[in-house]
C-alpha cells in the first residue's frame, strides 16, 4: 500500500494523546463545586482494578480511531502493480495517428511515425496497446484483441512493422468523429473490468483547422480516460490549395466554357502570388499560359482559366507554395455518348401519325448523350455497314429476308431490337428473328381499348418506373393490338400484358442480344403509347439498360461513395493512374475513390466519367490553438509536447487514488469505532451515575 | 427533602423552593410566600415626626429647630417642639450574604436564591406592616447598603439589590457588623442571612455590640442538603467555589470526618447565638420559604422587643 501524502502518518504521533488524557482522567475525571471546603479533609480516592480494565479499552478503542484517521489522511492507495497481480503494464493506451491529406506536408508525416514509434517505446510489458489511424473514417491497424493475443516479446514488432506500411491518404479529416470512436474502443475493458488500467488516448496529429473538431465540443467523455495529443507541425506554413468549383451535373460541362477555380491561402502563409494553369501531363508545368493570382494569408480568391487549350487535359495546377498534396485539381472532360437508332419502316419522318415521327421526337438529338435516328426502308438494297453501329434497331414493318440475317447475327452479337407490330403481316419477319417455324398472330380489337394490366417491374424495360408512384398506366389506351400467341414463342418472357391477357410486350432472348416484342405500336393509330410520358423513359430504358447512373454530380471528394443502378452487363472502372478494375454485376456502388483523378465507368456502348478531388478543408492547414481541446472539454492530459511518455508516477498514483478513494472507507471505519466508543462511554456513565447504596 | 409539609386538609399548600425559583420576579416569589401569612397593618405605639400631629413637649437645647412651632412661640413665648404620630415603627436591616459560597446550590437552586428570596420576602411583609426595611449585602466586604425607608420605590430598589449574583471570593461576617454599628445609631431589627461558613472568631463580640445597642438580631444560617449529608458517590474532585482550590477525595472516606468538623462549627454558631440572646434558625434550602417566614413571624412575636442584655466579655 503506497500513501499520496505520507506526511499524514506523523498524525499517528497522536497515539499518545489518548494514553495521556485517560492519564489525566484517571485524577481529574470529574470537577464538582462545592461551597467551601473548610471542613473537608484530604483523602485521595483509590483506583479499582475493573475501572483501570475498562478504561484499557477505551484507551485501544480511541487510539485505533486515531490511527485509523491518521492513514485516512495519508490517502492510500494500492498501486496498479498489486493490483495485477504480477503485470507490470498500468495503461490501455490507442495511438491515434492522424492520416488525412493534410498530413502529405513535407515532413509532417515522417514526424507523426517516429512520435508514434517513440510512444511505443516507453509502453511496458503489461500494458495493452491499439494503433489506430484515422482521416474520415476510423482504421484499425493493431487492435487491443491482437496485441494481447500476441505474444508479448513480439508486439512491439509488430507495431512497427505495422507503423513502418502507413502512409497517409488523401482524404478529409473527420476528427470529432473518430476521436469519439477511439475514445469508446479505450474505455472498453473487454471483460477486464477488475483490472483499474489507466486508460489513454494519444492523438497524434497536425491538428489543422479543417479536421472538424468542432463538433467534439458535445461529445461526453467515457470515465476515466485521459486524452493527450502530440501536435506535430509542419516545415513549412507557407499553404494554399486549389479547388474546383463544379457546375451543378456532368451533363454542364461544356469543354468550350470557361473554368472557375478558388485559391484559399493558409492565415499563416507568408505568401500572397500564385500561378493558375492548366497542367501539362508530360511535366510538371502548365499547358498554356498560367494566370496570375493574388491572395492574401487567410483568404481565397475566385480564379477564371481559359478555355482549356485541348479537349484531354482534366487538371488544373497551382504553384507558389511550399506542399503541393493540394495544388491540382481534377475538371473531367465530358465523355460523349453519341449514339445511333436504325428505325426499319416504311413511314416517313413527316408523318405526325406515324411511329418514326414520335421516334425521333423522343430521342434527344444533341448533348452528350446525343442518339441520332437513322430511318431506312426495309429492303434488300440497305448496305449492313450503315446500320452495324447502331445501339438499337427498331422494326415496325416486315423485312426482307436479307435483312433478316444480319439483323439476326447483331442480335447473337448482343444488340437490342425492337419490333414494334404495326399490323399481323409481321409475323412472318418475328418468326424468322425468333427462329421459330411460326407465329400465330391475329388483329385485336378491343370494344373500346385496352389497358396494360399486368406489368413487370423488375425488368430493365420498366426499371425508370420502379417507384410507385410511376405505376399508374391506366391513362394509357389501345385501341388496337395483334393478338399473339406466347405459346408459339416459348423462350419468351411477357414483360407486360394488356388486361384482357394477350402479351403486350415481350422479351425474347437470342444470343447475347436481345429481341423486345410490342404487339401493339406507338402510332395515335393504334395507341396513346408515344403521347404518354411514359414513352421517352421506356425508349431510354430500352436504349440504355444499363447505364442509369444515380449519381450525376461532376465532382466528388476522396472517399464519396456513388451509386449507380444494378448492371447485368459487365463494366470496368477505370482509376487515375490507368488500370481497370471489373465491376461485379449488380453492383450499386463504388467506395473505392481514394486517390484524386478522373475515374470513368465504362459500360455496353456508353461511358461516365467523375472528377475525385481534395476536400477543400484539407487546405486549412493552419494549427487550432491547443486550448480549444480544454474548450471541447476534453480530457486533456499533463502535456501535449511530452505526451509519448507515460504521465510520471506522482500523477499516476494521484489517479489511482482517486479511483480507489480508499480514504472513505478508513473515514467511515474511524466513525463506526467513535460511535461505537461514544456508545461504550455513555452506557458507562449512565451505569456510574446510579447511587451505590453501599455508600451510604 | 422536596415535599412540603402538608395542610389540615391533607394536600400540600407550601410551594417547593426548586418550582418557586422558577418565577423570574423576585417580587413575584416574595407576594406569594407572603400572600397566606400577612396578618396586617398595625398601629406603631411608638411617636416621630411625620404627617399626624399627636403633642407637644417643651424644646430642651438638641433638638433640632425644624421642628419648633413658631406660631406657639409668638403667641405664648415658649418654645414647644411639635410632635407627630410616626407611620414606622420598626427599623429592620436584612444583613445578605453574597459571597460565592452562596452560589452553591444542588436542589435546582442555590444558597443564594434561597437567601435572596426570603430577604425578598420578609422586605415585602416587613413593608406591608409599614416599616422600614434596608439592605446591606456584603461577601469580602460591604458590597452595598440601602438605608431602611419606607416609600414608593424602596421595595424595588431592595429587590434589584438582591438579584445580584454573588461574587465575592469570601466572606467576611464582621465586615457588615461593624459597618451596621457605624450607621445605624437607633435600634432596630437585624436579620442576617447567611451561610456562616465562615471562621467565628470576632463575630461575638460585634454581635454583642449589636444587641447592647438594642437591635434585635435574628440569624438565618441557610445550608444546602448536600452541605448536611455530603452525599457523593464517586471520587470527585471538589472546587471550592470561594477560593478555586482543587481536592480530589474519596467520598466515603472524607463523609465522617467532614460532618463532624461541619457539625462542630454549626453547633459553635448555633451556642454564639444563644449567649448573645440573638435568634438563631438553621434553614435548608429545600424547605418551603413560607415556613421560614413562619418561623421569623414566631420567633419575633415570641422575642417582642424584649432586649436580653448579655455580656460581651463572656462570649467565647
């Protein structure tokens, strides 16, 4: 048992008062007036043998009192050393390493390693040990579960071999966040709940200001741990950073427009003049002639690039500064899409009554997404070269049968085909498409229209109308239909059905394309199809199964996820440094952007390109003030700089005794005794102050 | 002994000292003793110089000239000195004992209230007959003195005078004596209350000085039952509340000697008093007051205004 103020035992010195005051009291136990003592002669009472026996015990009950409130004030405590029973490690110490962009500055980085490896150094053999890093989000790199289930010469090894791999990323600081994390995972005991360890949390960062500590300030501590950061500072405060400011969507990027950047200027930079330009990817220079800027310390400036001088750069630089982990930024080139319909019919494109008007109608003729329709009449005549690019093939009237078999072999290739059934004399081409001997179709003329009743909303035809509230179809009337039966197309799936049963739309599978059956057509003649809203959706989601990306903003930050519908076709993700990785199908989202640059997701005939950029608070590079923990009401240990030392004895043992408080129960120990003592006194006294009738 | 003695009809009528010291007023206490016991006022055969006017008698040189009538003398050439009928008959100095041997008390009240009450009361009863009552309370020395007068605002005065608490360190019984004999040239009564724990030697032969004068001299010795029984049980250590000295003494071993030095020094007060013809009335203060003045009221019918002359020189 070790004592945090020793010098309180000198209070047991007063064990001698009680053996002096029951000295004293033996003679002068009680004083009692009386008028004169002329007449009284001098006859000193004797002492009995029983009162000297009892006032033994009072005397040990009053000095145990005494020396009992003697060790109380002397705060006791056992040291953690008795406590484990063998072990000698007195911490649950996690290592925090900051990780994010902002610590790429020259030399920071190499400084938090060797704070961390200098924490590791003066941690002991009981002791249990974490390493975490952290920038948006919480790494484990060693938790307490490994370090205790390794053995104990091999840890420290292990942590530095571990350290030895990090390096930091480029992403944002979510420090509030991880802090708490982190703080939760100390003050868990795993089971060890008897075991008092100090618990340590030692934060080693930049601290810059756009870590988001801020909302640290709420955060209620776990009990007992204690909170220490190392600030590691940087060679050089001399920082600005460069970021884009993106129009709203990809699709407003104009390759010809102007780009806007911002330069922000650390409040400590002892620079103000910068050059903005367009980067040049065969060096570290600029294409083109850099814009002068100037930007006081602590503010940011607005910077308008010229048009960029060819279509294929996609990064802007800024030079002036001393790190350059936030100097480029990356302005995606639009990818353009520009694809091509082969409509097959016999109708004019004039005819405001016929399915090639309202083909073109829908389909948007410009952008980067541009489908461009290409009408051919159905003969024999029609070169295959003009129509084999083509992303989609439409068919209202019958073929020839020299169409018939490259059209076929497209499909087998993996195009699409619809055939829209403009009358019964069709059948014969379906047939011959399907493959199938024959198929039975019949005009249909409903009393008064037809409705389709029964749709397949899973299927990519009718996937733009998943949400309900899309699924109302009723305003949509037939008039006419060709009857078919799905009987003689057995390979086929009804994707739709009017509601007196017959098939609507069908898909039949051939090869790795795909043939789309309307028996109906879009013309007013036959129905209300292309007036509905529901036509363009229903074209595009024919047009572009796959490709109905979610996420449509041009730029995002290190770490955003964006998601994107489910492919059934295989698509590759193209990363900044230029190598691919396969998109599992089904996917609907991508978490892997963690490096800066212009990712493109490349899919069956269509592309999509992202700018990944810094977060722009990594810029602010500038130190918070060391007080702000104490104003997050942090835990804040004895010192920052020392931090990678264990706090000295004193400070330890003063800790203890604050959690073992074993003063209270030496108080409540020396109460019972004086109680128990007063008790002893009274029940004495009541019995001496009844008359001896042998005194009389 | 608490209990009073009992009335005819078989239920106490005398009040318990202890429950009568509970009334703050001293006043108060001396209207209550004295309520069942006053007898009323009676005329003074004796003549002074006051409102009533009774004869007149020939001017002889010592008299004083105030009381000349100067109208008898222009008309018949005489000097006449007119006489009065005096209201007050009887002189009486009750002679209190502050000193702090008074102060002990172990019935719930002290020698000294005790003292102080029967003082207060026989000034009250004395004042109701119309006479004069004065005050002297002395300790080491003559603390105060209040010349006896009959007026308004005399009682009160006495009763501020015995509300005092006694103080002195000790008592000196010849100190009143002599200074008595300095002022009260005519005769009178003297009552003296006190403890007499005092040495004797010298009180006899003032006290004869007292009774030649004429006073009539009636001594209350007022003891503490514990004073008589010596009653500890325990060892104790015993103050003395005069002197401050310590004794530590086994009780039982000090009883016997104790109550026959004590009873030796009573008996020696009590045989003083009875050669010098003074009366002599041991009272213990849980005795109701009420018989005290029962006592005094006896005692002084009983004695009249008989002198006993007896000499000084016999006294031992």
């Amino acid at each position: 048992m070790n004592f945090l103020a020793p010098w309180f035992l000198l209070g047991g010195l007063a064990l001698g008062l009680p053996v002096v005051f029951h000295l004293i009291q033996r003679t002068t136990r009680d004083r009692t007036p009386f008028s004169s003592l002329r007449f009284v002669t001098v006859s000193p009472p004797r002492l009995t043998k029983r009162s000297r026996l009892e006032d033994l015990l009072l005397l040990l009950v009053r000095c145990l009192a005494l020396l009992l409130l003697a060790l109380g004030f002397a705060r006791p405590f056992l040291p953690r050393s008795e406590l484990l029973a063998g072990a000698s490690g007195t911490q649950r110490l996690l290592i925090l390493i900051d990780s994010s962009a902002s610590m790429r500055r020259t030399g920071v980085w190499a400084e938090a390693v060797r704070r961390a490896e200098s924490a590791l150094s003066h941690t002991q053999t009981g002791d249990q040990v974490a390493l975490y890093t952290f920038d948006r989000e919480l790494k484990p790199i060693l938790t307490f579960s490994e370090w205790m289930a390794t053995a104990s010469d091999q840890r420290l090894a292990i942590a530095r071999s571990r350290l030895a791999t990090l390096s930091p990323s480029w992403a944002s600081t979510q420090l509030a966040s991880c802090v708490e994390r982190a703080a939760e995972i100390v003050a868990e005991r795993d089971g060890e709940k008897s075991v008092p360890l100090q618990s340590r949390l030692l934060l080693i960062s930049d601290q810059q200001e756009g870590s988001h500590a801020d909302s640290l300030a709420g955060y209620e501590w776990p009990p007992g741990v204690s909170f220490e950061v190392v600030a590691i500072a940087a060679q050089s405060r001399n920082n600005a950073g460069l970021h884009w400011a993106p129009p709203a969507g990809l699709a407003d990027i104009k390759p010809s427009d102007p780009v806007q950047v911002r330069v922000s200027n650390a409040s400590e930079s002892q620079r103000d003049r910068f050059q903005v330009g367009w980067s040049d990817p065969s060096s570290t220079g600029f294409k083109g002639n850099p814009v002068e800027v100037t930007v006081p310390p602590g503010q940011t400036r607005t910077v308008t690039l010229p048009v960029r001088p060819d279509p294929a750069l996609q990064s802007v630089r800024l030079r002036g500064d001393d790190d350059a982990f936030d100097n480029e930024v990356f302005i995606p080139t639009p990818v353009s899409n520009h694809r091509s319909v082969a409509y097959f019919g016999t109708d004019p494109a004039t005819d405001t009554h016929q399915p090639l008007f309202f083909l073109k109608s829908a389909l948007p003729g410009t952008g980067p997404n541009a489908v461009e329709v290409h009408a051919y009449l159905p003969t024999s005549l029609i070169p295959t070269n003009d129509w084999a690019a083509s992303s989609l093939l439409v068919v209202t009237d019958p073929l020839p049968d020299s169409l018939i078999t490259p059209l076929r072999t497209r499909l087998d290739g993996g195009s699409t085909v619809l055939l829209s059934m403009k009358s019964v004399a069709i059948s014969n081409t379906l047939a011959q498409l399907a493959g199938v001997p024959g198929v039975s179709l019949e005009e249909a003329a409903p009393p008064d229209f037809a409705l389709l009743g029964e749709i397949d909303f899973q299927h990519p035809v009718f996937a733009p109308f998943t949400d309900p509230k899309f699924h109302d179809f009723t305003r949509i009337h037939f008039w006419k239909y060709r009857r078919l039966d799905a009987a003689s197309l057995p390979k086929a799936r009804v994707v739709a059905r009017f509601d007196h049963g017959d098939p609507a739309i069908l898909q039949l599978d051939l090869g790795r394309g795909r043939l789309i059956i309307l028996t109906s057509s879009w013309a007013p003649v036959d129905s209300q199809w292309a007036l509905s809203t529901k036509f363009v959706p229903w074209l595009l989601g024919i047009l572009e199964p796959e490709a109905v990306v979610e996420t449509t903003a041009a730029q995002l930050l290190v770490g955003d996820p964006w998601t994107f519908s489910p492919n059934t076709e295989p698509r590759t993700m193209r990363f900044p440094d230029g190598h691919t990785v396969p998109v599992p199908t089904g996917t609907t989202q991508f978490n892997g952007a963690s490096t800066p640059g212009i990712y493109r997701l490349d899919g069956a005939g269509s592309s999509r390109v992202w700018a990944v950029n810094l977060d722009p608070s990594e810029s602010r590079t500038t130190p918070i003030d060391s007080k702000e923990w104490a104003r997050f009401g942090a835990p804040v240990g004895p010192s920052s700089p020392a931090a990678v030392a264990p706090p000295p004895l004193r400070a330890s043992g003063a800790e203890t005794e604050g959690q073992q408080k074993l003063w209270r129960w030496f108080l409540v120990a020396t109460l019972l005794i004086l109680g128990a003592e007063s008790i002893v006194t009274g029940l004495r006294r009541l019995r001496q102050a009844q008359p001896t009738p042998s005194l009389a | 002994m608490k209990a009073a003695s009992p009335s005819p009809s078989g239920k106490s009528t005398l009040i318990d000292p202890a429950t009568l010291m509970r009334l703050g007023s001293l006043e108060w206490r001396a209207r209550i003793i004295v309520e069942g016991t006053r007898n009323g006022l009676h005329r003074s055969p004796y003549h002074g110089f006051s409102v009533e006017f009774t004869e007149y008698r020939q001017y002889t040189p010592g008299d004083d000239l105030r009381h000349l009538d100067w109208r008898v003398f222009a008309r018949s050439d005489r000097y006449e000195i007119k006489k009065f009928e005096d209201e007050t008959n009887l002189r009486c100095h009750l002679v209190v004992d502050q000193s702090r041997s008074m102060g002990y008390g172990s019935c719930g009240l002290t020698k000294a209230d005790y003292a102080a009450t029967l003082a207060a009361t026989l000034a009250y009863f004395l004042e109701l007959r119309g006479d004069a009552v004065g005050l002297l309370t002395f300790g080491q020395t003559v603390q105060e003195y209040i010349p006896p007068r009959h007026r308004t605002g005399h009682l009160r005065q006495l009763m501020h005078a015995l509300e005092k608490t006694p103080d002195a360190r000790e008592t000196d019984l010849l100190a009143p004596v002599q200074r008595l004999l300095s002022l009260v040239p005519k005769r009178g009564m003297m009552v003296f209350l006190s403890d007499f724990l005092a040495p004797l030697d010298g009180l006899e032969s003032l006290l004869a000085s007292w009774v030649a004068i004429g006073h009539e001299v009636i001594a209350f010795q007022i003891l503490d039952p514990r004073e008589l029984a010596f009653d500890f049980a325990q060892p104790t250590r015993l103050e003395d509340l005069e002197t401050g000295r310590m004794l530590a003494l086994d009780p039982n071993a000090a009883r016997e000697s104790y109550l026959a030095a004590f009873h030796r020094h009573n008996e020696q007060l009590q045989k003083l008093c009875e050669r010098l013809g003074v009366g002599f009335r041991q009272l213990v203060t849980d005795r109701p007051l009420e018989l005290a003045l029962t006592e005094f009221i006896d005692h002084w019918s009983r004695t009249g205004r008989r002198v006993t002359r007896t000499s000084a020189g016999r006294a031992a």
